[in-house]
C-alpha cells in the first residue's frame, strides 16, 4: 500500500488536474508498486474532497464492463466510479468542449434505483427488483492521466475516467422491454461510428449494477435509493472534437443528443 501522505497528494494533484483541465503523468509511472487498493483510495480521497466542497453525490458508474471496452483500453476487469450533481446533462445540451481535458463517448444504459442494493450476494434479479426506470444514457469519458500506457489501477484513480453524464430518450420499467436487446447507433455529425446491443455487458446490462452492488460491499458501501447508475458500455469509445455533434438512437427507447462547442 502507497503512505496515506502519498495517497493525499496523489487526490489533490487529480483535483488540481481537474481545475486545470490538464494531464498529469500516470501513477503507475512514478509508483509502479501501486495496486488497485491504493487506486480506490485516491479517488475516495478526491471524491471526499468534493464532497466537502459542496458537490453532491448522485450515482456512480461502472466501467470496462463489455469486450470492446476492454479490447478498447487494455484493462481487463471492470471499474467504477463516482457521479456529481454538476456532470449531469439533459438531452439537448451544448457542453464546453473545454471543460475536459479529452472527450469520448459511450453508449449505455442508466438505472434509477428504488431501493438500497448492497452486496455481497447481489444478483441480476436483485437489481431488476430495485429499479424503478432504466433510460438511456451517454458517459462523456474525461482522463486526467496520460493515456497511453495506463493500467487499470490509474484509471480507477481518475475516478474510472468518468466526466459526465446526458441523459434522454424513454424511460422504461426494467421489466417492459428485455434489456439484453437494446440497441443504439451512435452517430458523430450525422454519421455512425459505432453500434452495439446492451447484452455485451456482461450477458445482461442489470449484472453490471449487481458487480458493483457486490464491489462496493468489500469497501463497506452500498449502491443507494435514488442514485442513477451507469451500466457499462456496449460500444467503443468515440473520439469528439470541438464542434461536433453527437446523437444516439436507441429505437424505441428514444434519441439523446448533445454539441461540443
């Protein structure tokens, strides 16, 4: 394990990095004996950090749950991270394309939960049970670590790469659609670059919220009423550049698009 001391300089420099919009040089590059653990540590650091200033806690999110995100990356097991009040958008949105320090897009699926979940024996139908809607989702990826060559335990640092959120289209009751089958094109200027269908998370989207449900049980937390989760993804990251114009179409779950200026 890194020294507390190291753990608390490593959250104020991802909290500076996140002012800045900058990059900073990877954990693993300077601590190469860091290990997942010290990993989590820094971001509930940084997460407490914002916390105490005022930011508010709204959901988390869940990463490299699918094939394609771990082929994507290099990372082999999942992640999660944290989801403030102030990265959520509304469908339609124009978002400083500035405000990030890179922008990719995912496609997922988003759960408002009803009621608490909590490990350590949570299952798939555990999470169906405690969803009241699921509605399609947009994660804005955002690093502040140099990508090239990160592991999975500077990407859980950096808060699983999370940096927001847009949320639209129709939300459904988990239980008036299978889940497994929907699908979504993502379109970039009113061209598609990526497709997928949402059994790529794990064989079914609602197995990436009981993953975390059970994670968060080993670090003595649990998923909370009111909290929108993110699945995962079912598609590749898609690079966005200033100006451009995203949209994604999930059939009949509805459209959510959003503009970098």
């Amino acid at each position: 394990m890194l020294p507390p001391q190291t753990i608390s300089a490593l959250a104020a420099e991802l909290s500076e990095a996140h002012r800045l919009r900058s990059v900073v040089p990877r954990i693993t590059a300077r601590h190469p004996e860091a290990t997942v653990e010290d990993s989590y540590a820094v971001q509930s650091a940084w997460r407490d950090a914002r916390i105490a200033a005022g930011h508010r806690l709204v959901g988390r999110k869940i990463g490299l749950t699918s094939k394609a995100m771990q082929a994507a990356t290099g990372i082999t097991e999942p992640d999660y991270g944290v989801i403030f009040d102030d990265t959520v958008w509304d469908t339609g949105a124009v978002i400083d394309f500035d405000a990030y320090s890179n922008v990719r897009i995912e496609v997922e699926l988003a759960f408002l939960l009803d009621r608490p979940l909590a490990g350590p024996h949570c299952t798939l139908f555990h999470v169906l049970d405690a969803t009241r809607y699921v509605v399609p989702a947009l994660e804005i990826l955002n690093s502040h670590y140099e990508l090239d060559g990160r592991t999975i335990v500077d990407t859980i640092a950096d808060n699983a790469a999370y940096g927001g959120i847009v949320v639209g289209g129709n939300p459904v009751r988990p239980d008036a659609v299978d889940l497994r089958w929907v699908c979504a094109l993502l379109q970039r200027n009113e061209t598609v670059e990526e497709s997928g269908v949402a059994a790529a998370v794990l064989g079914h989207p609602a197995r990436g919220i009981a993953w975390l449900a059970n994670k968060l049980h080993q670090h003595g937390g649990r998923l909370e009423a009111g909290e929108l989760v993110l699945a995962g993804s079912f598609t590749r990251p898609m690079w966005v550049s200033q100006g451009d114009t995203v949209l994604c179409d999930y059939g009949p779950m509805g459209t959510i698009s959003c503009r970098f200026r």
